[in-house]
C-alpha cells in the first residue's frame, strides 16, 4: 500500500458550501431518524446535541467525496483516505464507522452500509434507508468481504504469465486502441450487472469505435427471461413480481426464494407471512403453490408442492392453462395451450385444476411465476396465465428495462472465431471455465492476438489472456449500480486498493483515452441520472449518505400483452420431447459459488446449502427412489454423459426430488483458483450446450464404483417423530380452532410439553436483575432458510472456517447453524415437507453447560446471557456434551493459525500465523479464539456491551435516571440484522416497548424442550402452513410436525 | 463354594481350604518370593519390555502429538464431544478398583484368602489410575492450563466450579490415588526390609533400605504398621464406593438421554469391581505360569473366589442393563426411549452404535454365567478367557454410555457419527504399554506377593488359632 496521506479539504477550495450543507442536513428529522436506526448507540449521544465524533456520518466520504466533486471537473480528486497517524476528530481509534456503499450483483445491486474500523471494512450490513436492503443482505453481501482480504487476490499486472506493471499494460493498451481501425479490431465481454458509468462509457466507446463489438454473458444470467418478455410485452422491458400484492402464488420451476430471486421477492413474500393473531392467517397469509424438480427454498415454503422434472414443467403449465382459460374463458389462452408442444407427464388432474381454481378466485391477485430456465415458449405461456388472470399490471408489474442489447456469448464467440478481432477486452468473468461448451470459447479466444483480462483472481482466462489486469473489489473503488427496483446506488470506496487493482470504468476510460478518476466518471453520471436542477454538492452528498438517489426507482409502465405474437411464439416453439426412462440434466445456480466466482471464499465454500447441507463441493442430486432403483447411495460417484461429454460427479440423495430428474450445481470445479477453492467439487459446465439452457434431456447416469465424501454439515435429516416437539407447526385451520381464545397453550403444549411435570432446579442462580434481559424470537412462519445469518454471524463474530476434512469430520465452527428436517407422516422419502430452523445457543436462563463447567469458564450475566470466558476455558467440552441443543463449537485446532491443509502438520516444527490481510478482516471488538477453547453464540455481546456503553455515556451526560438503560430496539444481533424476512427478532425482555417482549407474548411462542426446565431465552414462533382443502396434497400439511416416529431413513445423506 | 453350603446341615465343621497349600513353611514363602526379585533377569522379562515398553513410548509420542495440536488429531468432533478418551478414563479408573477392594474392604471383612493377591492387585490400581489419570488431563484443549482446576484462589478470585461433576472427579481421582499409593506402600515396608536384609548388592541394600525406613521388626514397629494399615484400610473403603461413584455422576447429573439416571453410581461401583478382577486375574494367571513356585499361594482356590465376585458383580451389571431398559419404555420419555430402544438396544440394523451395546451385553452378562459351574471356574483357560471377555465389555460398557448417547441426542439435526482416528487408538494401546512395563518393573523389583502378609495366614503364625485347628 502506497503512503497515505490525509489532505484535509482545504477551506477555500471546499468550504463554506460543504460545511453549510451539512449543517443543513444535520437537523432533518429524516436523517435522525436514519440514526436512530443504524447507530442506535451513537443515537442517544446525538439526543445531547453537541457535535461529537459521530458526526462523521456528515464527513462521510468528506475527504474524498465532497473535495473531489469537481463541479468544474478541473481539482484532482483526492485519494488518500484517512491516515490513523494523524487522526481526525471523528476519527476515534477502535471505534467504527460506517458508510454506504453498493455491492454490484446480477439483477441487482445490494444497497449497503459497511461497517469499518481504522479503515478496514470490517462487515457488511444493509442499507435500511433504501427499499430493497432495509437494512438486510444476503451470503453474498455478507462474506463479500472477505474476498476483500483474499491474500490470494490477483496483485499483479501480468503479460503472458509473467510480472509486468501499470506502465507496461497503459503503453500496450494505448497502442492496441490507437490501432484499432475505429474499432474494428476490438471486442468487449461484459458481465450482465447494471452499471450506468459503465454504459455511460459503453455508449461512448460505441460512438469513438463504432465498428467495436459489446457482448454481455452472464453463465447464470436470464437471457430467456429477457426474450420472453421481449415478445409477450415488447422489447426494452423487465418484469417485476410483486409478492406482497397476491393472494395466490404458483411458481413453476422457480426459486424466487432462493437464488433465481432477489430481496425484495424475499421480503414481499414475507410479509405475506408474518402473522401476530391466528385470524391473520385466514386474513393476511399468502398460498404458495411450488411446481419444481428439486427441493429449494422456496420449494420449502410451499403450502403445496408438486414434484416434477424441469422439462415436464411445460406440461403442467399446459394443463394450468387450459383450466384456467376454461374458467376465464379466454380462448386465446387456451390456443396458445394446446399449441405448446410439451412432453407426456403423469401430473394429477385435480392438483392443476383447483391450482387453478384458487388462483382465478383471487383473479388479479394472484401471480404465476416460471423459471428462467425454462424455453421461451413456456415462460411466455407463463405470461399468457398471467395476463387472462389480470396480474399483468397489479401482481406484475412491468417496468422500462435498462440494460441494453448486446451481443450474447455465442454471437461474440461466433465473431472472435472469423479472426477480425485482434483486441478483446474481458472485463470481469471467467469465460474459459463458465462458457457453454457450444461457444468453443477456447478457440474463439485463441484466435484473437491479444485478450486483455481484467479480474479479481487470476483464473482460468487470466492464464489464457495476454494481457492480466488486477481488479479492483468492490469496496476499493468507486462505481455506481442499480439496485432491483431500479433506484441508481453509489459504489464508495472503503479502502484504497489494497493490491493497486483498477476497476471497470477505470479501465474503459483508459480505452475511450478520456483522463478522469473514477470518482470524476461517477460524478458525471450521477448528474446525469439525477437531472439535477439545484445544489450539485448537496445532490452528491445526500446520495452519498443514503447510498443511493432518491425517487431512482423504476416505475411501473402500462403495457398490454402481446397475444399475438406470443402465440405466434408458442406455436413455433420446438417441442420440448422427454419419453419414459429417459433423465434430465438441470442446472443450477450455486446457492454458495454462484458460477465459480466466489469459489475462493472460505465462508461460501463452507457455508451449508441451504437445502442439501452440502459443504465444499457439489452432487448430483437425486431422488431416493431413483438411488434406489439405480442402486446408488449418498457419496458414489455418478459418471454422466451427456452429449458426448461426460462428468463424474458424487451422487447425493435429496429426498423431494422429481425422480426422472438430476440437478447439479455449476461453479465448482476450478482449476484455476486460490487455494480455498483448489480442487473443490466437479465443474459441469463442459455439460451445458448453450447460453440460456440450463436442462437438457437424454443424460444417462452410470456408477463408477467409487465413492468419496461429500461434506454435509447435517447427517440426520429426519426428525423421528420429534416434529412436534422441535418444529411446531399448524395449519391455517388448525389454528383458527385453537386460537387464542379457545386454546391459548395450543403451541406450547405440544409432544413431550403436553404431559410434563412442572419441574424446579436444585440449584439456586444468581439473581438475573440487570434492567436488561436480552431475548430473541425466532418465526418459523418467515424463516425461509437462506442461512444469510450463517454468514452474518461468521463475519461479525470472528468464527474460522475448518475446511472440507474436518467438516466430514463434524467440526464446523458456525455459531449458528440451519437446521433442515425432511419429514412426513408415514415416513415416505419422496414426498417430504421441508422445515428449516436456524439453531443458535438459546441462553438458557438455567443452562446444563454452566453447572458442568469444572473451571468457571461459562457464567450467566445478570442481563440473561450465557457468557463464555474464552481465556478461563480449559476445554473440557463437557459443557457441548450436556448442551441438549448442541450450539457448542469448540477449536479442536488451531484454525486462526494453520492453514486448513496443515492441520495435522506437527505444530512444533509447522508454520504459523495467518495472513495479515485476513487480520484486517477481523472485528475488533471480538476474540480470535485459539485452539482448546469452546466458542459458541454469544447474542453478539459485543454489540450489548457497545449499546450499554452508549446508554451509560448518554445517562452520565444528561445525569439522567440511574439505571441506564438502552432504548428498545436500538441495536440488533448479527443474524437479526441480515434476515432479509425478519424472522429474527432480538432485543430486551424487559423493555415493554420492544418487539421481542411482544413476540415471547404470541400465542405461537414456545421454547424447545421446555420440559428439560432450561428456561431458554430463544422462543421459536411455530409455522402455520396455509393449504387449500380441496386439494389432493392437503392432508399433507404440517405432516413433518404430526409425523410419529418416521421410517429414520429419509434424509439429507448419512 | 457351593459344595459347602450343600453339606452345611450335616458337617458341623467344615474343613476349610488351606491358603498356602502344600503347608509350605514361612522360610519358604521368603525364599520363593523374594527368589523372583533376586534371580538374574530373566529371558521373557526382557522379551516382554521388548514390547511393552516401545507400545508405551508410542503412546507418549501420541500424547505429545496431540498436546501440541490439538484435541483435533482425535476422532473427536461435535456432538461427540468425548468418546475414547473418557471411555478409556472410566475404564481404567474402574481397573483400579479391585486393588482397593481386595487390600482394603477385603481385609475389613477379614478375608484372609487376599493376602496372597492383594500387593499385585494393589499395584495394579496404582497403575490403572496412572493410566486413567492420563487421559482427563490431556483430553482437554489446553492441557497447559490445567492447574485451573486446582483450588486455588487467584489473583481474579475464580474458583473452580464446584458444581461439576468433573472437579469432584478430580478430588476422587486424586484423593484415591494418593490413599492407594501410601497404602500399598505402608504394606510394602515389611517386605521391603526383607529384602533389604537378604539384598547381596550394595545397590539393593541402600535402596531398599532407604524404602524400608528403618524397619526392624521389633513389636512397636509392627504394632504402629498394623494401626497405619488398618486406618488406611478404613480410609480406602469408602473410596471403593465414593469414586467410582463420582465418576458416574460425570454422565448422571447431566441432561442427556442415557446418561441421566439415577441407576449409574451402584452401576458403575459394581462394574468398576467386575472389570477390576478381571484386569486381576488377567494379570496373576499369567504370572502364576510364568513363576510355578508361587501357585502353592495364588492357588485354585483364590482363583475360584475371583470368578464368584466376576459372577456376582456381573449378574448386578446385568441387572442393570435391564432396569435401564424398563425405565427407558415406562419412562415413556421418546428421547429415552430412542436411545435405548432405537441406538442402543436396537434389533433392527438401524441403530448405529447397537453392535457396541450387543458386544457388552454378551461380554459382560451373558459370558461370566458360566461361572455358575465349578469346573469352569477352575478351569484356567476359562476363567482367563471369560477375563478377557470382561475387560473387552467394560470398555464397550463405557463406549457405549458415552457415545450413543452423544451421537444421538435431542435434535436429531446435530447428530453425529464419531470415528477413533489411529493417534486415538495407538494412544490407547500405549497406555496397556505403560500399564504392563509399569508392572514389568513391580515384578521384577518389589515382592509381587505379600510376604509378611501370607505368613500371617500359615498355620505357623498362629500355632494355637483356628487355623491349626482347622487343618
């Protein structure tokens, strides 16, 4: 890192204007309240009205934002941000600040707030001002950071392999650009996330080197999606589900849940599923109908579910069609139906038909969403549905798109290949690895002479590429992006780049030859986007503050849909053809991985997925009764041939899988890569055809006669018959006949709690009289399962991952897990309900681990937490062993300073030590634990103790009533932060006004294993699943929790 | 013992087995004892440390493997948070306790037919406990550490947590130890001064006379020696019952299905005695071979005593078992009951430790009843072979308390399988390396029999007792 030097705005250049400014927005109630809400402890110190140090949110990004807003575009921007030598007076030492920022995504990007500490971005958070985010992220966002620290981030400018400079590569850059015959030599591959400053410069490079070709390729992208909408609306739009607004909502073969949606779909679901009285489950609960080949997320929260191969989907949606347009009566509807040539499959009449039924009774309020995997015929038919049951316009809505046509990966590759493009510019992604293997990508790239390759990681096309240019991450640069509503976010710097990385439109600026710094290019894109007519600076800061421009939202336009011409498209649709006996292939985005760009995250490789609780790799997944029939158990590994091309790949049986179908996860596989992701799991691209298909039919499937261990984090799936005690649910009936009134008990009397002795404790406990008595809820109803708290929680709280062995071996270190159970009444393996239940230490008031402790080392504080003293602990692990919840985690190794292929290593005579960039990672405010110690969920006691401090700060000065105590609500734990839901709740007990005192209050509440007398202080709201009776799969719901004693089989692998 | 009570009604007296047979004179108890100690070194002494001794060296080397990286080079994982490790504590803390129940308990009772065993079984326990004190203090992460649990106040005011089960484990163990170590060495005195008079090199002389402390023989001295033995006898009784019953409230005062129960201190005391004379016979009819001249004082009938406690103690294990099982189905507790019924007492394939319950079911209360039949017990291979099948089930007792129930506890989303790794098992086998060269050495260099002991039992000692009368 070069020398930073702090240059303070200087008065003249900067002044009065921007001091004035911010004295102006101080004292907008809009920006209090944002306070209060995301610095609840700076908050009551701001109610004592002096300007104190955390007024720095006025200065944030002063030093380089406000100075460099060149409005005459002449002042070089500052670059240096704040050095801790010479400190400012905001800046205080171990205390965090906090600034927006965006992290760019596809179909979106994250509003957030990230947390740093001297100058490290330490965490990452939501933005809560902005719509999407409200203060909630996802695994992404959260482990993000770390890939910050990655010491194996690329730190050079390579040239063939070989070290080279900046200097180098501007001087060749320059010569490829001059040379390029307006452009005719030249190409650009993009990825397909929005960023105006980049097509602000697309658009100029278009107009300097109009001859330039511009591709976009995105491996899990939409581009189906996109023409499907092109011909039902018209071309130039997007569409945008509105889930809080139905009723009814049927998905085909879409996991709007999981990683085909975004947080908005995420939340607007939920909201449809947060109930506090058991007459808002008649009154407000959606219906969730899920047709989908695969248990997903959103597969789990169905209320029915039907198991069916993706490419027997369009069937389904035929027969959909054809009931609904025979209840609307829509003939064109039921045309274009019969005309869509979809294969044979065996669905039950009567699941279509009141599928249908039910949504033309909330006709207009009710959705059908189809995958983005699916052919264009379908997803059009899919709007056709739509449109005969007035969604079009109130469930969806359809929005101006901004993204423009580009060329695809197959069309560039198909151009690179006739050998007129000498210069390609590869910005960001890994073609070599992620390009359908019909592109013949390698080729394509090796006919070009020089491919310049900016990227993150030196990867599979950096070793490929003349030229490799380090990139920046994105919270070393400034960029701008748009979030999934549309609303224009600005990309801020956190860091310097900590290995001299360039971004995007750095680059691009160095190829349009136009001088400008990143934050100029931004600037300038900003005042476009804004259409400012007033104050520029004030524009730029409160953007900069808010993260993002307010009123940048798109909005929803009326289009018709276009009957025409999707029947013309369904009609000419090639059939989509499946026979008996036959297997298809479908490919999935990774949950964790995506496709292979975060292959090098050790929080990512190791975070569970959320349904297959597979770790470090990926599997064929595939039915019970397929493995059965085939004769394959969990582990074996599975030779697939498809096309000539054939993957061997383990095989793991995910009970609720289609049974003619197997599902596989791209991104896994590289070859290329750190040494996190170095021979972690099989890549399956060399299987896809071309861009967009993401299921095939005709894969045949032949045992190898080898089997290896996959690393699943949860051996035991089923719940053997302990539903009722662990996950309560309800059906919406249910719990209308035991509501408040008639049953008030009926949740917390379920199982083994109905005929439980009252029971007391033999010991006697120290008084818990803090006027503090910290609590968490947990609803199951909103839980989706994402496990973004896994995430949260490993990035505030300092937790190591393990590595692949010692996952197999059962020792992951999360805190906090997610529990996921496959269940059924009768035990039957392939029609299971899927629960999940985030666990975490349930801060037993009387807790089992604290009596066995032979040294002292876990105590309760008077505030109702179960403490850890990490340096007190002997590591007996006594306390794991009589924990009945099992959230104990102890350090079996050193993981903080071994490397996790050197465990076994002697340590005398090994190397130790970790990375200092991972040391940057780190939270302050929380031990790094070493090896020999038990570590477990501490309610993020840091955070209590900051909050407390504040409280204490805020009582001295105002000399106020003794004592102290925290505002309700005022701050949250890591994992109630990022729930996308807010399933999640924690706060005070004994704060009346605080959610969590009303939550412990709900009729839904109950606390695991109550009759063991721990007293835990997590409740667990129970799940009131919403069937619609007339279904065939009624009886069904809920079955998980009635299930006595189950055949144990059915489960994730053992 | 049987055939008495068979005639009890018409013999009026009994003729009662002589202990020392062949009426084998006092001078000859001291040459034969004592010969073992002063004979060059023989052939298979050095053959079996050949083994031993690396097998303990091995085990030393695993020890300080896993001190320095952590506990992590074991099996060990979550939820199986103990499993060999303390499965090998209990085991060898049980071991050990035949030697305090035959010096101790056995001598309150007057049961004189101890003598002749109860120096080896003594120093067996010394050594059991040495093993067993082996693996609490290195299974914890950070073994430097563990002076924490020494009461001792320091400068932050902690104290350790007497609460827990495991800091009164470390009283027991501690407290036992130390009352074994000074009773077998106070019973050792006379002896040791024995062999002091009869030692021929200056080594021998200084050594074992500095142990001897001064022992002359005279009447106070023997009169102090009796009272010392005889309070530390009656110290060392309510240890027999105290530490192993502590041990088991390790698992009894916790929450977890199938270790919580109030059945465990008579339980793990009965099985604690059970696999302790095992481990005894196991080690005296080898040794009995291996030196003819002592059988006229490990004789057929010590032997036959040793397989009646085998067969009591068993049937009580037994007992237990099966008490266990009732409460678990009348319990109608379903946590218990899966882990009775579904992982431990499992028919049906499905339970995953279940062969670990059936191995100890056969080996500890199916195969001691043959000892119901006198030929068996005083059959000499059956009676080993039936001690090697106890100490093979104790262990599995132990395996499977610990790890069935941790493997499979309440929420079925964190169970988990454990599996030892090889710096597990070599670990274990070098603790019966250290056991056997520790007793290699207390063969070769102490009286292995109780000399002054076993003369107090020969007809000699008591020229006007019932014991002449008798005989």
């Amino acid at each position: 890192m070069s020398k930073r030097i702090f240059q303070h705005p200087l008065e003249s250049q900067t002044g009065k204007r921007y001091w004035r400014s911010l004295g102006q927005l101080k004292d907008t109630p809009e920006f209090r309240g944002w306070l209060q809400r995301e610095f609840p402890q700076g908050a009551s110190e701001l109610d004592g009205g002096e300007v104190t140090r955390r007024n720095f949110l006025q200065l944030m990004g002063a030093s380089v934002a406000l100075a460099g807003l060149s409005l005459s575009a002449c002042r070089r921007p500052l670059k240096s941000l704040v050095p801790f030598t010479k400190g400012v007076e905001w800046s205080v030492p171990g205390k965090a600040l906090f600034f927006s920022s965006a992290m760019p995504s596809r179909g979106g990007a994250l509003p957030l707030v990230v947390t740093t500490f001297d100058g490290r971005p330490t965490k990452i958070e939501g933005n809560p001002l902005h719509p999407v985010s409200k203060g909630a992220t996802n695994v992404w966002a959260q482990s993000s950071v770390l890939d910050l620290y990655d010491p194996q981030r690329s730190q050079n400018y390579l040239f063939r392999g070989e070290k080279s400079n900046s200097a180098a590569f501007y001087q060749a850059l320059e010569a490829l650009v001059s040379g390029s015959k307006e452009g005719s030599s030249l190409a650009f591959l993009s990825d397909g996330v929005p960023s105006p400053t980049r097509e602000r410069l697309r658009k100029d490079l278009l107009l300097k080197f109009p001859q330039a070709k511009w591709a976009v390729y995105d491996p899990n992208g939409s581009v189906s999606e996109v023409e499907a909408v092109s011909i039902a609306f018209g071309s130039g739009y997007r569409v945008v589900p509105r889930l809080d607004l139905a009723d009814v909502v049927l998905t085909v073969d879409r996991d709007f849940l999981g990683v085909e949606g975004d947080l908005s779909a995420v939340r607007d679901f939920a909201s449809r599923r947060t109930v506090e009285k058991s007459g808002d489950a008649k009154a407000r609960m959606n219906r969730l109908y899920v047709v989908e080949n695969r248990y997903t997320l959103t597969g789990g929260m169905s209320d029915h579910r039907l198991r069916l191969a993706a490419a027997k989907a369009a069937a389904f949606l035929k027969m959909l069609a054809l009931e609904v347009s025979s209840l609307t009566g829509d003939a064109s509807l039921g045309k274009m139906a019969a005309e869509l040539k979809a294969p044979e499959a065996k669905i039950a009449p009567a699941w279509a038909k009141e599928c249908a039924v039910d949504l033309f009774s909330r006709k207009g309020k009710s959705l059908v969403l189809v995958g983005q995997r699916q052919p264009v015929a379908v997803q059009v038919l899919g709007f056709a549905i739509n449109a005969a049951l007035g969604s079009v316009g109130k469930t969806l809505e359809v929005h101006k798109s901004e993204s423009k046509a580009s060329l695809g990966i197959m069309a560039l590759a198909e151009h690179l290949r006739k050998g007129k493009t000498e210069t390609l510019i590869i910005l960001g992604g890994n073609p070599v690895f992620d390009a359908p293997g019909d592109a013949r990508w390698l080729e394509a790239q090796a006919s070009v002479q020089t491919v310049i390759h900016l990227s993150a990681e030196v990867n599979e096309t950096s070793s490929k590429a003349t030229w490799h240019v380090p990139a920046a991450h994105y919270l070393e640069q400034w960029g701008d992006s748009r979030a999934a509503d549309g609303s224009y976010l600005v990309v801020q710097p956190m860091i310097l780049p900590l290995y001299g990385g360039l971004s995007e439109i750095e680059l691009l600026a160095k190829v349009l030859g136009t001088p400008g710094e990143a934050l100029a290019l931004v600037q300038k894109t900003f005042l476009e986007v804004s259409n400012l007519t007033g104050d520029a600076t004030a524009a730029w800061a409160t953007t900069l503050r808010n993260g993002f421009l307010e009123n940048s939202a798109s909005r929803q336009i009326s289009v018709n849909f276009r009957s025409e011409e999707s029947q013309n498209a369904v009609s000419s649709a090639p059939a989509i053809l499946f026979s008996e006996n036959q297997f298809e292939l479908v490919f999935v985005a990774d949950s964790k991985v995506d496709d292979g760009r975060f292959a090098n995250n050790g929080w990512l490789q190791e975070l569970p997925d959320p349904v297959t609780k597979l770790t470090w790799g990926n599997a064929a997944l595939i039915s019970p009764s397929t493995a059965q029939r085939q004769g394959v158990v969990t582990g074996d590994v599975l030779k697939l041939t498809l096309g000539g091309k054939s993957v061997e790949i383990p095989a793991l049986e995910l009970p609720g899988h289609a049974d003619d179908s197997i599902s596989v996860s791209v991104g896994y596989g590289r070859a290329e890569v750190g040494s996190v992701g170095q021979g972690v799991g099989i890549d399956v691209y060399p299987l896809i055809g071309t861009e967009g298909l993401r299921f095939s039919v005709g894969v045949t499937l032949a045992k190898t006669g080898k089997s290896i261990a996959l690393a699943i984090t949860q051996e035991h799936g089923a719940l053997e018959g302990r539903g009722i005690d662990l996950t309560r649910q309800a059906t919406a009936q249910e719990w209308a006949e035991n509501s408040e009134e008639n049953n008030p008990g009926y949740f917390k009397k379920m199982g083994i709690d109905a005929h439980a002795p009252t029971n007391f404790s033999l010991y006697s406990h120290p008084p818990l009289d803090d006027v503090h008595a910290w609590g968490m809820a947990v609803d199951l109803n909103t839980c989706i399962g994402c496990s973004a708290c896994m995430v949260a929680c490993q990035a505030e709280n300092n937790i190591p991952i393990v590595g692949k062995e010692q996952v197999i071996n059962g020792r992951e270190m999360h805190w906090m897990r997610m529990d996921r159970y496959f269940a059924s009444e009768g035990g039957d393996a392939n029609e299971p309900e899927m629960v999940s239940q985030p666990m975490m230490c349930q801060q037993c008031e009387n807790a089992p681990c604290e009596t066995v402790c032979p040294v002292n080392a876990t105590v309760h504080s008077e505030d109702g937490i179960n403490v850890m003293a990490y340096n007190r602990c002997i590591g007996t692990r006594y306390c794991a062993n009589n924990c009945p919840f099992k959230v104990r985690r102890f350090n079996f190794f050193d993981y903080n300073q071994r490397s996790i292929t050197s465990l076994y290593r002697w340590n005398l005579i090994s190397p130790k030590g970790m990375p200092e960039s991972l040391q940057m990672q780190k939270n302050p405010n929380v031990t790094v634990r070493m090896r020999g110690v038990m570590e477990k969920c501490t309610f993020c006691v840091q955070r209590v103790q900051e909050a407390k401090i504040a409280a204490k700060v805020s009582a001295r000065d105002k000399a106020s009533e003794s004592p102290p105590q925290v505002p309700a609500d005022a701050f949250t734990s890591a994992c109630a932060q990022v729930c996308p839901t807010g399933a999640i709740t924690f706060g005070d007990l004994r704060n009346s006004k605080s959610k969590i005192a009303k939550l412990k209050e709900s009729q839904r509440g109950y606390r695991l294993l109550e009759y063991l007398n721990t007293e835990n202080r997590v409740w667990y709201l129970a799940r009131i699943r919403n069937p619609n009776p007339k279904m065939p799969d009624a009886s069904r719901a809920g079955s998980a929790s009635r299930a006595h004693a189950s055949a144990g089989k059915h489960n994730g692998g053992h | 013992m049987e055939k008495s009570a068979l005639t009890a009604e018409n013999s009026a007296e009994l003729k009662r087995q002589p202990l020392v047979a062949h009426g084998r004179s006092i001078s000859w108890i001291t040459q034969n004892v004592s010969q073992i100690v002063e004979s060059p070194t023989p052939k298979w002494w050095w053959i079996a440390m050949l083994f031993t001794a690396p097998l303990a060296l091995v085990g030393l080397i695993c020890i300080v493997y896993q001190i320095s990286n952590g506990v992590g080079v074991w099996g060990e994982n979550h939820p199986n948070g103990w499993a060999w490790d303390i499965t090998n504590f209990v085991f060898w803390i049980g071991i050990g306790h035949a030697g305090t129940l035959i010096s101790a308990v056995l001598f309150l009772t007057r049961q004189k037919w101890r003598t002749s065993i109860n120096r080896a079984a003594e120093a067996m326990t010394l050594f059991a406990v040495v093993c067993a004190g082996i693996f609490p203090a290195i299974h914890i992460g950070r073994f430097w550490n563990a002076y924490f649990l020494a009461p001792v106040p320091n400068a932050n005011g902690i104290w350790p947590n007497f609460r827990s089960p495991l800091l009164w484990d470390v009283f027991a163990v501690s407290t036992y130890f130390t009352v074994s170590v000074l009773f077998w060495y106070v019973g050792l005195i006379p002896d040791l001064a024995t062999l002091r008079d009869r030692a021929k090199s200056k080594i021998g002389q200084l050594v074992y006379g500095f142990f001897a402390l001064g022992w002359r023989g005279a009447n106070r001295h023997w009169r102090h020696y009796e009272m010392a033995y005889l309070l530390l006898a009656g110290l060392s009784t309510p240890l027999v019952l105290s530490v192993h019953s502590i041990v088991s409230f390790d698992f009894a005062t916790s929450i977890l299905p199938g270790w919580h129960t109030t059945i465990f201190p008579p339980y793990f005391v009965a099985g604690a005695i059970f696999g302790g004379f095992a481990m005894v016979l196991t080690i005296m009819l080898p040794a009995s071979l291996i030196f003819p001249q002592i059988s006229d004082l490990i004789t057929r009938q010590h032997v036959d005593k040793m397989a009646k406690i085998i067969l009591l103690t068993g049937s009580i294990v037994g007992y237990a078992y099966l008490m266990e099982l009732f409460v678990a189905w009348y319990g109608a507790n379903k946590f218990e009951s899966f882990t009775f019924f579904r992982a431990r007492a499992a028919f049906d394939g499905q339970g995953w430790y279940q062969w670990s319950y059936w191995i100890m079911m056969f080996c500890n209360v199916v195969s001691p009843q043959v000892f119901w039949f006198k030929k068996m017990r005083s059959n000499y291979v059956v009676v080993f072979i039936v001690s090697q099948f106890v100490n093979v089930g104790m262990w599995f007792e132990r395996f499977t308390i610990i790890v069935t129930s941790l493997a499979q506890d309440f929420l079925p989303s964190s169970w988990g399988h454990y599996s030892p790794s090889l710096t597990e098992k070599l670990t274990f086998a070098g603790t019966f390396g250290i056991f056997l060269s520790l007793f290699l050495l207390f063969m070769r260099f102490l009286p292995m029999i109780a000399i002054s002991e076993v003369k107090l039992v020969t007809p000699e000692a008591d020229p006007h007792g019932a014991l002449n009368k008798n005989h």
